[in-house]
C-alpha cells in the first residue's frame, strides 16, 4: 500500500481523501499540483509528504531545466518556498526539500539539465530510504510488544503515512508478522477521521484485529483494562523529546500516564528537529474549520458558531515512555539521548 511513489515519469498519489470507499490514484508531473496535493490532504503523514515533497522539487527542476542558469536558481527557489509553504508542523517536509537545496548547491557547476538527473537520484533515495527505515524501526519497536497486547494508537501512523509499511502501525505489522497475537484499538481521529478511515482500513487489510472506537472513548477503555500500551506516529520531535502529533494525541498522553499504560511514540530520525529545543517552538497548522461544521459534505454545526481547528497537538516528553526510531529505542532522558541520534 504506497501512498506516493514514482513510475513511468510520473508521480502517483493515493487520493487519502477518499480512502476507505474509493480508490483512487492520481498522476503529477505539475510541482504546482503536487503541492497543492500536500494541502488538501491527497497525501498526508509526515514521511509521506517529506518524499512527496523531493519529488515536488526534482519535477521543478524538470520544468525549468532549459533557463539560463541564473534564472534556473530563481525559479528552484521559488519551487522549494511552495512545497515549504504547504504545511507548517511537519519537519520531515523541510528536511526533504533542504535535502534536495543541498544536492542542488553541491552540483552548482552543473548546467541545470545535468541536475536534473541528480536530483532524481536523490528524491529516489529519499523514498527507498523512508521505506527501510520504517521496515528497521518496527523491528526495533516489535521487541516492546508482548503476546496478547492490545494497544491503542491515535490518527494514522501507516503505510498511508509513509512511502510503505509505516511508523507505529510498522511497529504493530512487525509484531504481527513476528507471530505475536495482538489487536488494535483505533481512535476514530477527529475531525479529519484517519484513524476511522485510514487506520482501521489498513489493519483490516493486512488481517490484523482492530476495533475502532471514537476519540472520547480512549480513556474508559483504558479503565476497563482493555488497552495495554499505546503507540502513535510523529510529525515533529524537539530535542528534548516533546512529540507534535495529530490533535488528540496529547489526551492520549495524559490517560495512558493516569492509567499507567506505556506511551510510544514511532518516528524516524528524520522527524526529529535536533535544532528545536522544545515543543513551545513548534508552530501548529490551523485548518479550515470546516473540517469540523461538516462530515461528509453535511453541515452538523450551526452557521456562525465560533471554532477553532488546530491540526496538530505537542505532547510532553514527560508523557512518552520511549520513541521508537530506525536506530534503536531511545528512553529518557531525551536531552541527553536524543543528540546521540545524530552521531
């Protein structure tokens, strides 16, 4: 299940918001469209929209591969400051695109068409690499999974969110595909609903057991004993470990520390923001509030109600037991843990 990868000179998006009744696969060729892409939520999840993103830019530099060099670089730069300004929260966008600015500064000498291959090369690697990372990562996280878990995860942390596999639901394949007996609680996801429409989707494609539950749920099933541990994906991780995630994720946080249930949290290095002292600086996408007026097209709040629709939530490190990576597990304390990453 890819949600974005490239073939026969175009790049397929899964449209995500159609999932779980249609499916439908769209073809870009456009840095202007594949943005926009990005925007609407075609394609979403943090590893997903970083590789999307370095295609974004290669097919940028396929449009303008013919100016002079001097206007080829004016023309880059705008093509990086779009698919920069599509969403604000997720760093693994910015990482791609600096990724791909770098690849274009270390081949200055090269006229603009010989980058383009390069730069090809680089979007390529962007993706095989988002693939084994989560296929290392949910090894690394299936030794924290016992027989019999049942566990809870928030949004859509999938092979929808990535290239293929997935973070926390990569942890929960591999766990499965180790012979471990578990099952799965997946909070619907207000307003964008990814866990109903996505997570559960792909639970029940790959025979593993989910049951989906709305977002206020949560914490009585918690009480009741039926969640063992909970595990959500990443979109920015500071370097003292406090985690942005999907709005409700923090909720998530503060039950599983009451009830005293393990929170983790499956991310690869590239979420993490190494520069980004906390989770006070990570800057919160707003969306259209019509997100939450309607359901399906169907309007269930009154005209001129106030609303606020924040798309993101940061999570203390103090409530997350442990984050899962492509390089091992990293336990607290994070400030100390989390720069040896980098290493």
């Amino acid at each position: 299940m890819k949600p974005v990868y490239f073939e026969e000179g175009k790049l397929r998006l899964i449209d995500q918001t159609k999932l779980p009744t249609e499916f439908i696969v769209y073809s870009y060729t456009d840095y202007r469209e594949i943005a926009k892409a990005i925007v609407d939520m075609i394609v979403r999840g943090a590893p997903a929209i970083g590789v999307t993103a370095g295609y974004g830019v290669y097919f940028g530099a396929l449009e303008y591969q013919n100016e002079p060099k001097d206007v080829f670089y004016v023309k880059m730069k705008e093509v990086c400051e779009l698919l920069a300004s599509t969403r604000p929260t997720a760093v693994n966008l910015f990482w791609a695109i600096k990724r791909m600015e770098d690849v274009m500064a270390a081949n200055a000498d090269k006229e603009p068409a010989e980058l383009v291959a390069i730069l090809k090369q680089e979007a390529d690697a962007i993706c095989a690499e988002d693939i084994q990372m989560c296929r290392d990562m949910g090894k690394h996280g299936a030794e924290l999974i016992h027989e019999g878990d049942t566990l809870l995860t928030h949004c859509n942390a999938g092979a929808l969110a990535t290239a293929d596999y997935g973070t926390a639901l990569g942890v929960i394949r591999a766990a499965h595909e180790a012979g471990k007996n578990i099952s799965v609680y997946a909070d619907e996801t207000r307003p964008f609903l990814q866990g109903a429409r996505l997570t559960a989707y792909e639970l029940q494609t790959d025979g593993i057991p989910v049951t989906l539950i709305t977002d206020n749920m949560a914490g009585w099933m918690m009480k009741l004993g039926k969640i063992d541990g909970v595990i959500v994906g990443a979109d920015r991780i500071a370097a003292n470990g406090d985690v942005a995630n999907k709005i409700g994720t923090y909720s998530v946080s503060v039950l599983a520390k009451a009830h005293g249930i393990p929170m983790y949290v499956a991310a690869p290095t590239s979420t993490i923001d190494f520069e980004m002292q906390s989770g006070d600086e990570i800057v919160i996408e707003q969306r259209d509030c019509r997100e939450i007026s309607h359901i399906g097209g169907v309007q269930v709040a009154p005209d001129g109600v106030n609303m606020e629709n924040p798309a993101f939530d940061v999570t203390p490190h103090q409530n997350v037991t442990a984050i899962i990576t492509e390089k091992g597990v990293v336990y607290p304390p994070y400030d100390l843990n989390i720069p040896k990453l980098k290493e």
